[in-house]
C-alpha cells in the first residue's frame, strides 16, 4: 500500500464512497475505530461511544497513545460536543483518564456545582495539574516583562549592585572587553533606579464568566496569580456575570480562584464597570483589563459612560476580548467599535503576547501601535 493511498484511506474513513479499495491492519486499524467512535455517526448512530464510562475511559486511554497531545485534546473536545461526555466527566475514574488542558478546566468549572463530592478531588487535580504547567510556562516571562516595566523608566548610571542591568551594561562597555582577561571592565554602569512605593501600580483584570470566555478566565486568573506576587502591584480580580464577585482574596491561589468563577449565565459589564470604579484608588496608576465579548446584556449605554469615564480619569483601560489560543473570537462588533472610538484598545490577545502587553500597558505607551507592531488586529471605529 503507498503512502499516499494509506492517507487518504484513513482520511476519507473506508466506506464504500471512499474510492481507496484499501483496507487497513495493525495500529491504523485500532486508529482507524478511535477515529470511527467519534466521527462516523449518521442517523442510525453506527459510530459512538454510548454512555458507558469505563468504555469512554479505555476510549480516551486509546486515542492517547495513537495520537499526539494536540491531536488528543481536539478530539476530548468533539467527544464532549458530539457525544454529551460533560456529564460522564463528572465519574472520577473517567477525570484520571482524560488528559488535562484549558478547555477541560473550563469544562469541569462549567459543571462546578454539578460534581458529586466522590469526583471533587479528583477535579481538583486536574484543574490543579493545569494550573501548574501554566504557572511554569507564564509566570518568569510575565515577571520579567513587569519588573522590567516598572523600574524602566527610572535607570540611573549610578546603580546599586541589585539595581545593576547587565544586559544593557555589558552592551554599553564592549568597546572595553580585555582579551587577555576574557571579561569586559566596565567603565559605565547601567542600571535601574528603585521606584518610591506611591508610584506602585494597580492592575485590575475584570473576567466574564459568560461560557464562551472559559478559557479565557482559566488563563486570566493564573496571570492575576502571578501579578499578585510581584510586590510593586496591587492587583485585584474581579468576576461577573449578572452579578459582581470580587475574588481578589482567592488570588493566592488560583485553583481555589478558578473554583470561586461559577461560569454561564447572563452578562453585566455596565455593573463590573460600576464595581471595579469604587475599587480603584489612583486612577493614572491603574490599568484596568476588561476580559469580555462584549455582548451585553445590562445598560448598553450606561456600559460605555462608564468606560468613557473611566478612560477620562486617566486609567488605562484594555478590553481583550479573548485571553486565549484559540484564535478570533464572536463577539460584539458594534461594542468593539464604540470603544476603540474613544480610544480604548479593544482585540483579542494570546497568552504569550499578555506579558508584554501588560509592560507596554503599565510604562504607559500606545497599546494600539503595540498591537500593530505585534500583527494583531484592532477593533476600529464604525466609521474606519
């Protein structure tokens, strides 16, 4: 059997329509079923995986070892869509077979309430498994990006030892590198000067909890986390839907963060708005980031005297209208539109991007020219 033939016969799934005539062994075979459980299900349900858990468990247990991580956590997410999975993940013995990532979090937060105590634990170690590999992807570039932020815009060239930047220092004194020594003395120090404690910033990130941004608050509550420790900032988080909770205590802890947003529901920006005012103490200190769709469902009108005003007292205000990898989101265009009008910048940011954004957000430059250089598109006033 070619290649090509072998290819096209598990793409086009060997019914009689297929044209391949070719019949497949061994491992394609086994992932040829995987792929049939899932996909082929016309009306009669030939396909599928019924709803027995300890089938699904051996289903997923398959698909793990045929496929690669990406390909596994495409196809846990058609099985939850296609075959009504959410409920069987609520079975423990199902949750250890799944292999963890953001969308099953948010999956398991959308059922919070609905887990039986038997499969608690186990929840909780697997948004507490995701939560960790975010902590170890994200937190040193966003650390990084921030602290540099802060002290950047204060260097001095006659630093303190801890305050020195070397990077810039050794690049200033090349000219003075000894070869016979294979070090560079430097002549000139390059260095951060240390910020007074009433400059500090606040950082206020504003969540959703609509469904649709569940992968978004699963992202943004562990960047809260690490914003939280680092000491120049004050940072708060603040969840909605048609009420307003403030998770800021929780902040030490993002699993318990995550099990405190109750996602689904209906959508009130114009109140989180009303709320996060109160909060705010410095206004031309703050950076408030608004994570939101924009599909309101309070006052419209009120919603952007609010973000106007908002704006008017000096806060840098950025709406993401997704916080996550999974590309342009559905959202409000109309809402998108009146707020780049007033000048807030309004798109949608990958985690990878968001520690830069927030240095470029907190020495407070143009986010907009930011996101040009960055290749990501912003919402444009209705009549651009």
């Amino acid at each position: 059997m070619s290649e090509r033939l072998r290819r096209w016969r598990m793409i086009l799934g060997g019914e009689d329509a297929d044209g391949t005539g070719t019949e497949l062994s061994g491992v394609d075979a086994k992932r040829d079923s995987t792929l049939k459980a899932l996909y082929d299900r016309d009306e009669d349900r030939r396909g599928g995986l019924g709803n027995s858990s300890p089938r699904v468990a051996r289903w997923l247990g398959d698909i793990r070892g045929y496929f690669p991580s990406s390909v596994v956590q495409v196809m846990q997410r058609d099985a939850m869509e296609r075959l009504g999975l959410r409920e069987l993940l609520l079975e423990p013995e199902l949750l250890e077979s799944v292999q963890p990532d953001v969308h099953l979090v948010g999956t398991l937060l959308s059922l919070n309430h609905a887990i039986p105590e038997r499969s608690r634990d186990t929840a909780r170690a697997v948004v507490r498994k995701v939560v960790d590999d975010l902590e170890k992807r994200l937190a040193q570039p966003t650390r990084q990006a921030v602290t540099g932020a802060l002290h950047r815009a204060n260097r001095t060239n006659r630093p303190r030892q801890s305050d020195i930047d070397w990077n810039r220092t050794i690049l200033k004194n090349l000219k003075h590198y000894q070869p016979d020594h294979h070090t560079v003395v430097p002549e000139r120090l390059v260095g951060y000067g240390r910020r007074l404690p009433n400059v500090s910033k606040q950082i206020v990130l504003c969540l959703d909890q609509s469904g649709s941004m569940a992968s978004s608050v699963v992202y943004a509550s562990v960047f809260g986390a690490v914003l939280a420790s680092i000491r120049s900032l004050r940072t708060q988080i603040i969840a909605f839907d048609t009420s307003v909770v403030d998770l800021t205590d929780s902040l030490t802890d993002p699993v318990e963060l995550l099990f405190g947003i109750q996602l689904g529901g209906g959508t009130d920006i114009n109140a989180a708005l009303a709320y996060c005012q109160t909060r705010i103490e410095t206004p031309r200190d703050t950076v408030l980031v608004l994570v939101t769709d924009l599909y309101e469902g309070g006052n419209e009108e009120e919603m952007m005297q609010r973000a106007q005003a908002l704006k008017a007292e000096g806060v840098q205000v950025v709406c993401l209208l997704a916080l996550s990898d999974d590309g342009a989101p559905a959202y409000d265009h109309d809402n998108a539109a009146a707020l780049a009008a007033m000048g807030i910048p309004t798109f949608a940011c990958t985690p990878d991007k968001f520690p830069d954004l927030m240095s470029t957000a907190i020495q407070n430059q143009d986010i907009t020219t930011w996101a040009a250089a960055n290749d990501i598109p912003v919402a444009a006033p209705a009549d651009e």
